[in-house]
C-alpha cells in the first residue's frame, strides 16, 4: 500500500505529518511512501532526507492524492477551514486518510469526507488511555504549546520571570497562574517554573493537584465544587454559568496578583468558557500579558481575539490558535511517531484492516462506506443511530 504525504496547505502552517526518522518502520509492515516536494522543508526535513529513508518525491498534491492507498495530513479539511475543501476534488472512493479534522467542529467537512467513500480516521479522538498513549497526537501538541505558550509570554513580558541578585539589586521574579491543568497546562507550569517563575495553577479538576505540586507549582484551591469534574476520556467537563460566576469571583484576586496568566481551559466540542473577565484584565499591572490557548474555541478571556494580539489597560492578550506549528521541527518529529505508531497498528499483513471492534480503531473512525459511522458524532449532531449490521 501506498502512503502518501502532501504538504500542509493551512497559512502559515509548517508542520509536516510524516518524518524521515519514521520511514524505515513504516516500511516494514508494508507501507510505500510518496511525499510531496517540498513537503517538509518548512520543519526542517528536506526532500533529500526523505529520499535517503526510501521514500519517492512526487512533484505536485494531485500527484500525492492520486497515488496514494492512505493520507496522512496534519490539518485535515475539517480542521483547515481555510483551504481544505480544495483537497476535496482529489479525494477518491476507497481511500484512507488519517489526521487532525476537527469533527466536532462542524459537520459539513465530515458529511462531506463520507460522501466521496473516504474512509477517515479523527487522531484528536484517540481514546486516552494506556494502550493509546503512543498514538495520542493531541496530547503531543498539547504538550508543544504549553511550552510554546510561556515563551511567547515571557517575550511580551516587560520584566525578566526569574529571581536574580545582581549589584543592582535583587530582582524579584515574575509570578505566573496556570488556568487549567491538562498536558498544555502542566507543561507551561513546567516551562514557567524552568525559566524562574513562582508559578499557580487552578483547574476545576482536584484529581490534578499532586500533578501540579510534583511539577513545583502552588494548586489554587476554590471553595466550590465542580460537579462531575472529569468525564470518562479524561477531560474536563462543562459547568453551568453558576459555577462559572463563583470561579471568577474567587479566582479574581490570584489573577490580579499575576504577571502572566496562561489559559488552557477547553471542553471538547463546546465554547470555551470565560474565566477571565474584562473586569479581571483591568485589575492586573499594566504590562501583564495573557496567553490564551482557548482561542481558537472563543477563548477563556473575554477579550481574546482569535489570531490576534491586543492590549487592553495596559494589559497583553495574545489569542494564537496554532502554536504547535511555531515548533515545526519537534511538533512534526512527536506527530509522525503518533501517527507512524497507530499505522502501524492498523497495518496486518501489508494490509490496512480496519476491525470496529477494537477501542483505538471504533473511537477514531469517523467515516466508511459513504457513511458517518463515529457512534460518538453521530449523537453528538443527533443523528440517527446507523442500521445494525449482521
């Protein structure tokens, strides 16, 4: 079978969703691979390289899509609102393509995968669980940004984060607050903590607590309790407006005490929540800087703006949506190890076999046969259940 890489077509995105360190394993179970020119220059892999690992440069994406058994994209159209749906016409009926589509985004993208006979599987819906955790790429970017996150704001920062005594005097260090405590949230607690900071973290979930001490950070503890805090998947799950109300008003004061407030609060297929007021923004120092990693979601400040950074009272709010991408160099390596991993557990017998029954598989198949089949979105958009089949 033939594997196929086209190069990502999303502005200014850089990743690429295969490296040439992957090939070789590839290779063993069967796999072919055809790489678009130019497809990985942008991270740091040059077609050479590729060449080097037995991969074949093939000089266009229509090239890529007509050869190929499987794609393997980064932004998949779902996810890349912006030129995916060109990729739609190279499509054809039988083939697999496995990458970010953002399915509970909306449903048009996904109705439309299905109805050219794609077979597509979502790899931001790999399960989270011990026999997935090498497969799970949304983690791997989780963990990118987070870092990402804290460099960004220390570069916005008019102050240094760490504790320095110098013959000028003693340079106190910049307090930084975590908002939500998921892999981005512990890694830029990690980052901050790195480079100095005196760092807190809240998350709605207590279970985190420890996570967050090992990690040398202060656990912010509110005195309410989110109801069902955690769903089965790990993540968080959304509160009503009243929990929401309380949470500010008692988080209020830790934000106003904080140089750097990250945000990292999202709930998987719903709006984020706001948990940073514009009345909060107005309390911090001038020259305080938010990083909301909820951006792309509407963001957990109420005055990010998606893509952009603005200044509000004198405060910086920095609403960047694809931050793994700034690291296109290790975000690509982590990625392709992901996906590599979970070809490689599709792959039996130099062939792609694809069984409902096995959790991995079930839960990131989105689409086959012209049909949605993700028992998950199809609740999720109250579509009705699909036909038994014997």
């Amino acid at each position: 079978m033939i594997l196929g890489v086209p190069r990502e077509s999303f502005p200014g995105e850089r990743r690429v969703a295969i490296v040439p360190g992957v090939i070789p394993s590839l290779t063993k179970v069967g796999l072919e691979v055809v790489v678009e020119a130019d497809a990985g220059s942008a991270a740091g892999y040059p077609d050479m390289e590729y060449e080097a690992k037995g991969a074949k440069i093939l000089p266009t994406r229509k090239d890529v899509f007509a050869a190929a058994d499987i794609v393997a994209q980064v932004l998949c159209y779902g996810a890349n609102d912006q030129t995916g749906k060109e990729d739609v016409p190279l499509y054809r009926n039988g083939q697999t393509l496995i990458g970010f589509l953002r399915p509970l985004g909306a449903l048009e993208p996904v109705q439309e995968v299905a109805s050219k006979g794609v077979t597509a599987f979502s790899i931001e819906l790999m399960p989270r669980t011990t026999r997935a955790q090498s497969m799970d790429a949304l983690s791997s970017m989780a963990t990118i940004s987070g870092y990402k996150a804290v460099l960004v704001a220390a570069d916005y920062l008019p102050r240094m984060f760490p504790m320095l005594t110098t013959a000028a005097g003693t340079i106190t260090p910049a307090r930084a607050f975590i908002v939500g405590c998921g892999v981005a949230g512990l890694q830029a607690i990690a980052t901050a903590r790195r480079l100095g900071a005196v760092v807190s973290a809240y998350d709605l979930r207590p279970a985190v607590k420890e996570q967050v001490q090992s990690l040398g950070g202060r656990f912010v503890e509110i005195a309410i309790e989110a109801k069902d805090a955690q769903d089965a998947r790990g993540y968080a799950t959304a509160q009503g407006e009243e929990f929401y109300k309380k949470q500010r008003e008692l988080l209020g004061k830790v934000i106003a005490e904080s140089d750097v407030v990250i945000t990292a609060a999202v709930i998987p297929g719903k709006k984020s929540p706001i948990l940073v007021t514009k009345e909060m923004v107005s309390g911090m120092a001038p020259g305080s800087v938010i990083v909301d990693l909820a951006a792309e979601r509407g963001g957990n400040c109420e005055l990010t703006q998606p893509e952009k950074t603005v200044v509000a009272k004198g405060v910086t709010i920095i609403g960047s949506i694809n931050l793994a991408s700034t690291v296109p160099y290790h975000a690509s390596q982590m990625y392709a190890k992901n996906l590599a991993t979970f070809l490689i557990y599709l792959m039996k017998d130099g062939k792609l076999q694809i069984n409902a029954q096995d959790e991995i598989i079930r839960e990131t198949l989105l689409t086959q046969g012209g049909e949605i089949v993700s028992a998950r979105l199809r609740e999720f958009y109250k579509l009705p259940a699909m036909a038994a089949k014997s």
